[in-house]
C-alpha cells in the first residue's frame, strides 16, 4: 500500500451542518472538532487556549448545549448541528445582542476569550432570559479572561439580555 493510499484510508468522512450550513469533510479519526472548525472549514472565530478544556475559549453550541470543541473529535460530531461565533450574527450581518453588548459594555480587551464567553452566555439567556448578576457570574466561570476582570462581561451580558427581552415584546 501507498504512503497516501495509507493515509486517505484512515481519514473519515462527515457531516456537519455548522452555522445553518451543511459540510462534509474527511478528517482524520482523531483530528479535534475545533481543528475541524478552523482548518478544514476556516471558521477560525472559535479560539484554541489551553487545548484541555479548561479556559472556554473554544465553545461552541453543538446540538443546542455548550461544549468545548478541543475535547470532541470532529467524528464524535458527524450528524451534529453546530453554532460557532461565526454563526451569532443575523444573515442580513446585523450583530447579535451579545455581540452589540459586549462592545458597548466594553465586555472585550484582547479578544481572546470572547468567543467562548459569547457562545456561554448566548446558552444562558436562551434558558434564562433574565438572569441576575450572580446567576450571569456563575454562568461564565468556567471561561476565564485575563483583560477584563469580568465585570464589562457582566454588564455585556446584562445589556444583552436586556435588549433581547425589549425585542421580544
């Protein structure tokens, strides 16, 4: 057998349907989902930190639950359904609440985090449209920053939710 008839045998082929759009992609068996993301399908909005799961830069929303994608094989997610960052915004480019938050609040600094912390908190206010300043607290802390000290997080968050709310009446 070939070097590269080796090699095309190991890699798998999957679905995604990422963003509203559908992909199918060959990757090897354990290539990460947020390798997958980025380098395959160049949406590279989703941050790679600590690569064990531990900062939430890499966060996205597979199959409508928040997970890290640098602990998920990119197989482990054939058939998902996934949202990145990328995906936040309105087709019409309109940003999302959060997004508009976290730039008013001044919720970002070096950009790092925001990803993460967007995809958490969309989470959050998708099940509780009106969460308090603790609940928005507990919500994030498995996603660390380094710039902010949180609290332009927070108030994003807040303001975020706010204007969601507004929009729904």
């Amino acid at each position: 057998m070939t070097e590269k008839t080796a090699e095309s045998s190991r890699l798998k082929t999957i679905t995604l349907k990422v963003n509203h759009k559908e992909y199918t992609v060959d990757v090897e068996p354990r290539m990460l989902l947020s390798d997958v993301l980025r380098d395959e399908l160049r949406l590279t909005g989703t941050h790679v930190g600590c690569e064990h799961g531990v900062c939430g830069a890499c966060t996205i929303m597979m199959d409508g639950r928040p997970v890290r994608s640098c602990l998920v094989f990119g197989v482990q997610a054939d058939q998902a359904e996934i949202v990145t960052v990328e995906g936040l915004e309105s087709g019409d480019g309109e940003l999302h609440p959060l997004q508009n938050g976290f730039w008013e609040k001044h919720g970002l600094q070096c950009g790092f985090c925001t990803p993460g912390m967007l995809m958490t908190a969309c989470h959050l206010l998708e099940h509780n449209p009106d969460p308090s300043r603790e609940e928005i607290r507990e919500a994030i802390s498995g996603n660390l920053c380094r710039c902010t000290g949180y609290q332009g997080i927070v108030d994003a968050v807040e303001y975020a939710a706010k204007e969601m709310r507004e929009r729904a009446e």
